[in-house]
C-alpha cells in the first residue's frame, strides 16, 4: 500500500505577506542603534569659551532750574441767552489777550486749550423736568512764559483785565539737551568707578565693555501752582511766583570684559 502526501504550493498573496513581513523585520534589525537614546547638546562645549564679565550700574543727576511756564486761564461768563453770554465771553477774553501781548508774549505762545457753552438748569420744580435758566460761555487759553520774570505779570494783568479762571502754572525746561549730556558722562563715570573697585578687589583689570545700557527716569517737575477761580487782585500785592528745581537723571547698566 502507498501513502500519498500533497504539500500545496503557495499562492501569489500567501508570497507577497511572506516577503513583507521579512522586509519589516529587516528594516527594525538595522534601525535599532539609530532609536537608541543619546543625549543632545546645543552647543559644544569644546567649541566655545565663556566671556567673563562684571555688570554693574551708574546714576548721574543734573539739577536745573526751570526757565519756561505753561499758565492756563480763562473766562467762564454766564448770561441768560445764548448771544449775550457769547457776546460778553468775546469781549472778556479780547481784553484778556491784550493783557498777556502789552507783556510782550507772542501770538504763538498763546493758544486756545478749550471753548464751550453750557446750559444752566434751575432744579427746584420738583418732580418736574429741570429749567433752563441760562447758559454759560466758556474760553480758556494755554499761555507759555519764556520770561520767567513776567510770569507775576501776567497772572496779576490777566485778572484785572478779566479772566475768571486760573487752574494753575507748570513749570519745565525748554532745552535739557545739555543736561542730559552730563547726566550720562556722570553715570558712566560711577559704573567704571564700581568696576574698577570690583576688579582691584578680586585681583583682575578691566578688559573693555561688552554692552551698555541705558534708562532715563521721568523728569520730576515742580508741582503745578494750582490757584483755581480767582478774582481780581489787590494791585498793591504782586502775586508770588516760586519755580523751584527739576533733576534730569539718566541710569546705565555697564557690563565689561575683565581679564
């Protein structure tokens, strides 16, 4: 008796599974040391020297005296129309004018800061809605003072004349350009001072400067003379007028090179 054994032969899918899963494992053969974790630098140390360096900082301070004023007033009129209280605004601040240009001050230091007009209500009726009663005018000018010595003037002359608001005086530096200039040689002085001390101390010297930096604080003017409404003066008695100092002050942060 014969036994017959039959070995069926692979198909074309059966071959084409084999060699894909041969390919596969071939392929995670080779790449398994490319996955194998290593560290990852950003720069080589080898490459580079690091800078040594001392930073320190410096202030420098000039104190100036204020030589311009900004003075701003005005005229409030109240009149029971609307013309009226324009009509007579116009005259007050016409008066007011002529008052500042007879001290010299020129057209293009004055300038007007606000005009407006306004309803006055009467508010007694009640449950009722409120009354117009009249209505009031409103100008007001921004005055600038390069004479310091006429600013007294110029308060007292504008009052008589007929101004009816004063909100008040600033005082500032025109031109500080100079100032500043001082303020930073200053600064820069006090940071190699600071450095050089530095250095002696540890033993080293100073190598050059590797940045500079600077910083300006807000300038600190005098308050404003806020005086509010006024009314006219006693023309025996000048009003007092004190401008007081300003500090220009300027900061840097110096780091330098030391061997």
């Amino acid at each position: 008796m014969s036994t017959t054994l039959t070995i069926p032969t692979p198909g074309v899918r059966t071959r084409l599974i084999a060699v894909g899963i041969g390919v596969s494992l071939f392929l995670a053969a080779t790449s398994l040391p490319a996955l194998t974790p290593r560290p990852t630098l950003a720069v080589d140390p080898s490459s580079t020297t690091p800078e040594h360096t001392i930073s320190v900082s410096g202030t420098g301070t000039v104190t100036l005296k204020p030589d311009v004023a900004d003075l701003r007033l005005g005229v409030l009129i109240s009149r029971p129309t609307v013309k009226a209280a324009r009509a007579d605004a116009a005259v007050a601040m016409t008066k007011v004018l002529a008052a500042l240009k007879a001290l010299g001050i020129d057209d293009k230091d004055i300038q007007t800061s606000n005009v407006s007009l306004q309803p006055t209500y009467d508010y007694s009726n009640g449950a009722n809605p409120p009354r117009i009663t009249g209505f009031q005018m409103s100008n007001s000018v921004t005055v600038t003072i390069h004479n310091l010595d006429k600013l007294g003037d110029a308060i007292d002359n504008t009052l008589a004349a007929g101004a009816t608001s004063l909100d008040g005086v600033t005082f500032r530096v025109n031109d500080q350009t100079a100032a500043e200039v001082q303020a930073r040689q200053a600064a820069l002085t006090e940071a190699r001072s600071k450095a050089d001390t530095l250095a002696a101390a540890a033993g080293i010297s100073i190598g050059g400067v590797a940045s500079i930096t600077e910083t300006s604080a807000p300038i600190q003017y005098p308050m404003p003379y806020a005086l509010g409404v006024a009314s006219a003066p006693d023309a025996k008695v000048a009003t007092p007028i004190q401008a007081g100092t300003t500090d220009v002050t300027i900061s840097v942060a110096v780091v330098y090179l030391i061997k």
